[in-house]
C-alpha cells in the first residue's frame, strides 16, 4: 500500500486532486484509515491512474474519463 503522498509522487498529482477525484468517485482509495483517515492506494491504482492523466492531457473532460472507465470496466467483467 502507498500512503497518498507516495501515490501522489509517483503519478506526478496533488494529493488535493487525488481527494477530489475521490470525492467524485473517479479514484477513491483503496483504503482509508478509520482512526485518522489517512488514504492508501495499491500498486494496482497506478495503472488507473495514469489513464486518467493521460485521458485528461487529451482534454477530455472529468465527465467523460468516468464514463470512458466505467464503459471499460463493463467490457473487462
């Protein structure tokens, strides 16, 4: 598990969009501590993530990538 500062470094994100798209439900962790409520992400999110960043360098729009992940997750089932 990588804390959200580390995850944040290595997609080259803020932690602050990292919180948003999890608040919009784009990329939420995969766990959050319920004592502090510290956010973790697996090694497996990276993959995601960089999609996302990749969608976004291609002007798409927040709206679409969820729609464009959400399409590729019914097709991958």
């Amino acid at each position: 598990m990588l804390s959200i500062g580390e995850f944040s470094n290595i997609c080259k994100v803020s932690t602050k969009t990292l919180r948003y798209y999890a608040e919009i439900g784009l990329l939420e962790p995969s766990e959050v501590n319920p004592e502090n409520g510290y956010r973790y992400y697996s090694i497996d999110q990276l993959e995601k993530m960089l999609f996302i960043s990749r969608l976004k360098s291609y002007s798409f729009s927040l709206d679409e990538i969820k729609e464009i992940i959400k399409d590729d997750a019914e097709t991958s089932d």
